[in-house]
C-alpha cells in the first residue's frame, strides 16, 4: 500500500489536497487516481507537476496532463543520490 498525496497552491500557500491509497506503484493505479480526480474536478490543468522520479507517474501525468510542465522533487534527486552511493 502506498499513501499517495497531491498538494496544490492556494492562496498562495501550499496545501495537502487529496490522499489517496494505492495498491500499486504502476501506471494503471496512478491512471484510475487521474481518472478519477478528473472525474471530480473536470478542466482542472496544472500549470506544473512536481513528482519523484517514479517513471510510472511521470509517463501518467504526461498522458493526463499534456499541457502541464513536468518537474522532478531535488529533494528526492538527493535521495536517489545518496541511495546510489551507498
């Protein structure tokens, strides 16, 4: 299981948005969640998505979001790095 959450700017201030548990860290679970906060939010389109490095979101948002910039966390570029030199 996977605590997935999604935070948005409002009013200037960053905000937990949406939390959402997913069984899978794969493409098809990321597109039901996209799918669904779609369903519940129609037009919404993120000037910028910030994610990990986890191809599988990535390649989700890119399809659901086209239009939205794609950026990844530093933070968790660190982490990647630190894990690689361990």
């Amino acid at each position: 299981m996977q605590l997935y959450t999604i935070h948005g700017s409002f009013h200037g201030k960053f905000l937990p948005l949406v939390f959402v548990l997913l069984s899978h860290k794969d493409e098809q679970s990321y597109a039901a969640m996209l799918a669904k906060i779609r369903e519940l939010c129609p037009g919404m389109e993120p000037g910028i998505i910030l994610t990990d490095f986890e191809k599988g979101a990535l390649n989700v948002y890119k399809q659901y979001f086209p239009t939205s910039q794609q950026k990844c966390c530093f933070f968790h570029l660190l982490l990647l790095l630190k894990g690689d030199m361990n």
